[in-house]
C-alpha cells in the first residue's frame, strides 16, 4: 500500500492520563472524531486491545480486569471531556 485516503474528520481530540513520573505511556487514553455530526471514540489502556466506541453508554456494560477498575472511571472522565471538546 502506497497511500491511504481518509475521509476529513469535522473535529478530533486525543485526550490521556498518565502518570509521568513512573511511565512513559498513558494510564488511559481517549480519542474522539466527529464526522457527519456522528462522534466515534477509541480507548487505549482498559483493555488488551484498542477498544471503539460509539457513545458512552457502552461503559456500563464493561468487565474490568481485577484491579483496574479505576481505569473505567477515568475513561468515563476523559470520554466526557473529548465529546465535549468536539461538539
């Protein structure tokens, strides 16, 4: 693949927290696109893999891993923030 062509988002934000102290990488990430008035989100750290979202409700249904259910609170923080910062 040579090139890859992307439809245009209207507004984006990636939004983390991390302690910079200790780790190089965020405790959890955040990462919203608004397109065609349609926001889609993307996690980073509260699961094995990058998990997409299509609303906030989709938190209520999660299993944390055992010991890290602090990570859901601060996605639910940051996933109000992003879809704040890109309304």
């Amino acid at each position: 693949m040579l090139e890859l062509e992307l439809p245009a988002v209207e507004a984006s934000v990636y939004l983390k927290a991390m302690e910079r102290q200790r780790w190089a990488f965020p405790l959890v990430g955040v990462a919203a696109a608004r397109r065609g008035g349609q926001v889609t989100l993307a996690l980073s750290g509260v699961a094995p893999i990058p998990w997409l979202l299509r609303s906030e409700d989709e938190l209520d249904g999660a299993t944390p891993l055992p010991g890290t259910a602090y990570k859901l609170e601060i996605a639910r923080a940051l996933v109000r923030r992003a879809l704040a910062a890109v309304a």
